[in-house]
C-alpha cells in the first residue's frame, strides 16, 4: 500500500527557542546563534547556550545575502552591547582581522608574530641616540621617546599569545635590554625595563589586504606586518579613494575578491 504525503499542507509550530530563525525564513532571511559575550556563531539555532563560554546570553547573527547590515559591538568593561548600521564598513584589526571575517567565509593570510619590546628610562639622554636606529645584527630596533628610549625586536610565531611568563619570552625580553648595553653600556637604567608583547600581522609575502573583500560593502586592510604606523596614513586615504570609488593616486594591488574560497591548511591555536 502506497501513501502519497502532500508537503504543501505541513505546518510547522516553533518552540520559543527557533520562533524567530523561522520567521526571518519566512522572509527568505538565514540567521545564525550568536553569543553576546564572545562573538561565538554557531548553527542549528535550537542549542540555547554557547559551546565556546558556556554563556547563555545569546542573540541572532544574519548571514544572508551579499552585504553586512550591521554588526554588534561589545564593551568589554561593562558588558553592554550597541547594533551599528552603516552603508560601509572596514575590517582593520590587524592580526585579529583574519578570525574575525573567518564566519563571513572570508580566509586571509594574516598571522600573528609575536614581537617584544622593552622602554628604559635614560640616565644619560644627551649620550643617548636621537633618531631611529636599527641594528640588523643584533636584530634590534631603537627608537627615543623623549626621555625614555625603547628597543623591539624578534618575531615569534606563538598564535594570539602576548604573556610574557613564560621562560621563552622571559629570555627575549632580557635579551633586547642586553643588546641595547652592548651599543650603548649605560646610557638607560636597565634595573627597571618595561616590558611589552604585541602581534604584527604579517602576510607570507609581506604585502597587507587593502581592498573590498568578497561582501560588497566589506573593505579591508590589515596585514602591514611591522609596518602599521609607518603605512597607517597611505593606506587609509587609499582605502577611502576606493570606497569613494575613485582611482586611487598609490600603485598597488589592491584586493579584489581576493579572499580563498576554501579555509588554508595551516590553524593557529
């Protein structure tokens, strides 16, 4: 005996939890979970808590179509959250863009390179170097800071970590004091250092994503390695020449649907 089911007449009744996932549906709207604390999406959108935090303060993520409608901020201080529209926007988070575009289904080649530094006070300024030095042997920068100096150097390839507790990091810091004795024995209190970690977001060729990202009103530009500051400015007006739609003055390949289509091999922690 065979029974013919006519799926025009099935009707569906949603439980409080997917309620709005089906009505967006209606409106040929996809959304996703979102967690309001860290960011974390995740589908089917009948899970109530976040698999990342645990949190259960969760919110709608809408991934439909070819543009960003608006996205949530966060304060990290006081918890509040804030939706922001816009006609435009710009993914410059240096090496934290990549992880951020990475649920959009957009995989840069942006890594973090863990880079130290260390700011000492001078006990002798006028003996002290004035201009920006850098010694490729000992492979130290040297900046002055008015009555400070500071000195940065190595790469790490150590993920999204900027501790400094850990052994490894602990002899890079010492090291960049130590160097910095070696040129110039003392000129800076080296009894007090103030040590720093940050991440330059580098690129395999050492060339930054500027352009419109696959999304139609996603632009990005990030991965100026150890350059930031220094590529800050031009890069900025170029982007903006672009967005305005004009040709910008600055020759250079700017990204254009350039983002892979499929993830790259290699994760970070």
């Amino acid at each position: 005996m065979s029974v013919t089911i006519d799926y025009s007449k099935l009707r569906i009744h949603p439980d409080p939890d997917t309620r709005e996932w089906w009505e967006a549906t209606r409106k040929r709207k996809y959304l996703v979970r979102q967690c309001n604390l860290c960011g974390h999406k995740w589908f089917p959108p009948n899970i109530p808590a976040c698999s990342k935090c645990t949190s259960m303060d969760i919110g709608w993520f809408e991934t439909a179509g070819k543009g960003i409608e608006s996205v949530r901020v966060g304060d990290q201080i006081t918890g509040q959250t804030s939706t922001m529209k816009a006609d435009a926007f710009v993914a410059a988070m240096g090496s934290f863009t990549a992880p951020l575009l990475r649920p959009l289904g957009i995989y840069l080649n942006i890594y973090p390179a863990k880079g130290y530094s260390t700011t000492l006070k001078l006990k002798h300024p006028d003996q002290a170097s004035v201009v920006s030095m850098i010694d490729d042997a000992r492979k130290i920068a040297i900046s002055r800071l008015g009555d400070t100096i500071r000195i940065a150097g190595t790469a790490e390839m150590a993920g999204y970590d900027t501790t400094l507790t850990s052994r490894t990091s602990r002899l890079r810091c010492e090291a960049l004091v130590r160097r910095y004795e070696e040129l110039f024995p003392g000129v800076a209190d080296a009894s007090e250092p103030n040590f720093w970690a940050g991440l330059r977001p580098s690129t395999p060729n050492n060339i930054p994503v500027i352009g419109r990202s696959k999304l139609r009103n996603l632009w990005m530009n990030a991965g100026h390695g150890t350059l930031g500051w220094t590529h800050g400015a031009g890069s900025g007006r170029a982007l903006a020449e672009l967005m305005s739609g004009k040709r910008p003055a600055l020759n250079f390949g700017f990204a254009a649907q350039t983002s892979a289509v499929h993830p790259p091999q290699v994760k970070l922690a």
